[in-house]
C-alpha cells in the first residue's frame, strides 16, 4: 500500500501557504510561501515527490472558499495529483 503524505493548502489570490504532514511521523516539513501560479505549485509538489519513497501518494488539502474552486481546476490539470476539498 502507498504512503500518504498530505499538503496543507492556504489559498490567498496572490499566495498559498503550503505544508506537507506525514502521518506516520507526525512530523510537519517543507513550509512555504509561494505565488499562486500553477506552475510553482507543481515545482513544490515535484521537490517533494523526488525526497519521497517512490509509490508515495501527494493528497492536498484546502478550504473550500472563493479562491479555492479555481486551486482545485488548476491543480487537477497539472497533474495526477488528489485532492481534497475540506
């Protein structure tokens, strides 16, 4: 069974506040600031993908508000990555 590893996502027009927590650890890790452009939402999620053991699965999160529909269509595009509206 692949591990999970959940990204925290705090979605503002301009930025979004990302953090990834392991479950199994317990641990926090990778917290960052980033532009709200698409593309650099794929570069976090790539670093962490390449620092991962191979199988394991990115789930991100995020508040569901005016700015986070538009996220979800954005990301889901990028790539095969899941997604979870809470």
């Amino acid at each position: 069974m692949a591990s999970l590893l959940f990204i925290g996502c705090d979605v503002h027009s301009k930025t979004i506040s990302l953090d990834t927590f392991d479950r199994n650890s317990n641990t926090h890790s990778h917290q960052t600031k980033i532009n709200n452009v698409p593309r650099l939402i794929w570069k976090y999620a790539k670093k962490i993908e390449s620092e991962v053991d191979p199988g394991t699965k990115l789930v991100f999160g995020y508040e569901a508000g005016c700015l986070g529909f538009s996220f979800y269509e954005r990301i889901t595009k990028i790539d095969s990555f899941f997604m979870r509206v809470i």
